[in-house]
C-alpha cells in the first residue's frame, strides 16, 4: 500500500449516527482500518444524518435538505465509507433519486454514490485487502443485514477478512440471509413482528455455538445485543471493523462498562 501522503487516497469517513451515540469505537476501528489500507482519512465535523429516517417515513423535503448538505461536505473527496450498509445504501441509491428533479443536484448526487462504499466491500474491492494483522480468540457467527447483503452486496467480504484474522473460528449460524427485525422503524411500528424475527435470530446464534455475534449495521447489532441481553445470553457483540483492527478487548456492545 502506498505511504507517500501525495498518493494516499482522501477518505472522508462517514460517522453514523448510531455510531456517535452509542458505539464510538467502531469509528476509530474503521478509521484504523482504512489507514493500514494506505488511506488518509478525514471526518468532517460539518456531516449529519444521511437522511435515511425521514426518507423512510415519506418526509422527502427534509431528507432532501440532508442529503445536498452531506453532498456539499463529502463531494471534495476522492471516497466515502462509512462502517454501514443502510447509510451508505442511503447515499448510493436513494440519493439520486431523491434529487431526480434537479438535475445540477441529480449529477452531483450520483457523483457521490459513485464514490461512496460500505466499509469492509471498500477495503477488499477498492484496496484489495485480502487480510489483517490481527488476531482474536474465539467462534464468531456473523449476520447478514439486509442493507448490506440485498442492497451494496457485502457478502463474502467480511468473511475473507475474518478468515485472516488468527485464533477466530467462523460458526455460520442458519437462515444467516434472514432479516433479523430492526428495520429501522419497523421494529417500532411492529413490535411484535420485529420481536418474533429477533427471536429467531438469536435462536440461531445459540445453536451455531458460537460465543460472538459480528456483523456490520450497528442497528441489527444494538437490535440483538438487547434480546440477547433480556435472554440471559451470554454471547458478546461487536461490529466486525472491531474484530478486524484488533479493538476488541473492551466490553461487547450492550456489555458492561
């Protein structure tokens, strides 16, 4: 990978808002990752929300006010990666749709998706990582969300990553493509629905046998981590940019402090 910084790649890195809440850790984990990567890497402190929550619940105007804010912060770089399948999602294919109708906004919008990228589908398919220096004892089980599989078509990329990783034995849990009931706001409009496919996805990382959950929306996760937590489960969960830059050791999300 290149060092000379005239030949670093500017990344300007996409802090999610649940990121900032509730899990800053996988911030720095990324930004690690995306530095051993051979990136310089930037957070410009003007970003906001994607926009994604009011896209989602039909306030166009105001998703749309989000999304020529966030183009006008991150158009200067040569990428955007954030550790998120559902933001960038938001970014790639609902943003030039959002500004169909301006076609100034339209072109600039659709310039961006070009250049933006979920975390880990960046670094294997844009910087070829193949692997990672790190090394992390125990059997993980990994979920699928389904921005990240069904939407950007991050699949096999966290696996090759994790398969590098020393001493982590990979456990596939069953129905792993299953959505596992976060949604966003569908977990709040349908509680029961949502419980119901929570139910079994924690199911299944029991029977996998494995005593972590990773994967790479923190929503899933923090949607996990608490029937994990109400079940008496003692499965640790981590977002796999953790795992893979070797900032693991503290508590898993949902754990003690």
């Amino acid at each position: 990978m290149p060092t000379d910084n005239a030949t670093r790649p500017r990344v300007g890195l996409f802090a999610t808002c649940l990121m900032n809440l509730f899990r800053p850790n996988v911030g720095f984990a990324a930004a690690r990752l995306l530095e051993d990567a051979g990136c310089s890497v930037e957070v410009p402190q003007a970003q906001t929300c994607c926009g994604q929550p009011g896209y989602n619940s039909g306030d166009f105007e105001a998703a749309r006010a989000l999304a020529r804010q966030l183009i006008e912060v991150f158009e200067g770089y040569d990428y955007v990666v954030g550790p998120s399948g559902s933001c960038m999602a938001t970014l790639r294919h609902d943003y030039p749709k959002l500004l169909a109708d301006d076609p100034a906004w339209r072109a600039r919008a659709e310039a961006l998706a070009a250049k933006s990228h979920e975390l880990l589908s960046f670094l294997t398919d844009v910087r070829g990582v193949r692997s990672v220096p790190t090394r992390y004892a125990g059997t993980v089980t990994y979920h699928d969300s389904c921005s990240s599989m069904r939407g950007l078509g991050v699949e096999a990329q966290p696996r090759l990553l994790l398969g590098s990783v020393a001493g982590l034995s990979l456990a596939e849990m069953a129905d792993r493509e299953v959505c596992c009931g976060f949604g966003g706001s569908f977990c709040v409009k349908y509680p029961a629905i949502s419980g119901r496919l929570a139910g079994d996805k924690t199911a299944a990382v029991a029977a996998s046998g494995a005593d972590t959950l990773l994967g790479g929306d923190l929503g899933c996760l923090l949607h996990l981590a608490g029937k994990l937590r109400r079940d008496g489960q003692p499965v640790k969960i981590f977002h796999t940019a953790e795992v893979l830059a070797g900032m693991a050791d503290g508590p898993g999300i949902g754990g003690e402090a």
